[in-house]
C-alpha cells in the first residue's frame, strides 16, 4: 500500500511506496524535497488533496491546482534525471559515479587484449562488471548520473576486451594443442 503525502512545495498529493517512510522524497513536480511521513501521518480518503494535514488549503480565494501529470507514479526518495527531467542534481545526495575508473579497466582490457588476449580478461570483466552495477544504480537515482557516459564507454570497452580476450586466449590454447 501507498503513502500518500501533500508536497509542501506546490500542494500536489504524492504516492510513495511504505518502505520509504520516514525518508525523504524529491517532488517530481516542483523538485521540493520533503520528509515521507509515517504511518500515522498519512492523508486519509475522506481529505481533499489540496489539504494538508490540518485540514488547511493552500489555494485561497477558489484557486485550484495544476493537474499532476505524474500523479500515477510513485516518487523514489532518489532522483533519476529519466524520470524527473529539469531537475538539477543536489550535491550529497548521491553516491560518486566511477566513470573514470571504468573506463580506465577497459581501455586496459583492450591494450592487454593486443599483446596476450588472456591478460585481457581480468580488466575487461572488472570494467563489464563495475560499468553494469554502476549504470543500474545512476537509473535508479542512487548514483551520480553525470558519469553515465564514461561508465557507459568503459563497459562496453570491457565487453569487447572481455570476448575478444577469452576467444584469443582459446586459440592459443588450440594452436599448443594442435602443435
């Protein structure tokens, strides 16, 4: 069941899922972040949603509210620059990206993979598997999205050192082998 919660900001009415009680949310509407409340504070069926929990509205003189185009969705206590556009990132409030590390494991992926096609695997798989992780927790919000792309780049580099390495390294094997 959903939390539903007044935002301060703008007075539109927000779902949010129980977990996220008594963390704080982004309004996709007018970007205020706000504290979710608990249990007892939710706002109930019988009360308007231009109300807030004292019963107050904060449109006098008859003014109504803007539509809420996103009043079907739950808010994320995290933001995701996919899933509220124009909202500007707030310091702190996310972990690092590692876009540069990434990358760095897949460019050397790729300079291991000329020399010896096994050496490769090791920085390749490190940058496939640090890049996936990485790009799942910037669309989830949990993560500095400004690195998206370096991430982006890196992993895939990682892809391709990755197989490429693993299919040199098997012809090696089948050249001593055969041999």
């Amino acid at each position: 069941m959903a939390i539903e919660m007044q935002c301060p900001g703008c007075g539109q009415t927000l779902r949010v899922g129980d977990e996220h009680a008594g963390k704080q949310a982004r309004c996709p509407q007018c970007g205020t972040i706000t504290r979710v409340p608990g249990q007892e504070q939710r706002v109930g069926r019988d009360q308007s949603p231009a109300e807030d929990f004292l019963g107050n509205s904060p449109f006098a003189g008859g003014a109504t509210p803007e539509p809420n185009p996103f009043a079907d969705r739950e808010v994320s206590p995290y933001r995701s620059p996919q899933a509220f556009p124009g909202v500007s990132p707030t310091p702190g409030y996310q972990r690092p990206h590692r876009g540069g590390s990434v990358l760095t494991f897949g460019i050397l992926g790729l300079v291991f993979m000329c020399f010896c096609g096994v050496l490769a695997v090791p920085f390749g798989a490190a940058a496939w598997v640090m890049g996936s992780g990485d790009v799942k927790a910037m669309r989830q919000g949990a993560m500095d999205y400004r690195g998206l792309g370096t991430t982006q780049a890196g992993m895939i580099l990682g892809i391709i050192s990755t197989i490429i390495g693993f299919l040199i390294g098997g012809l090696q094997i089948l050249m001593v082998v055969a041999g």
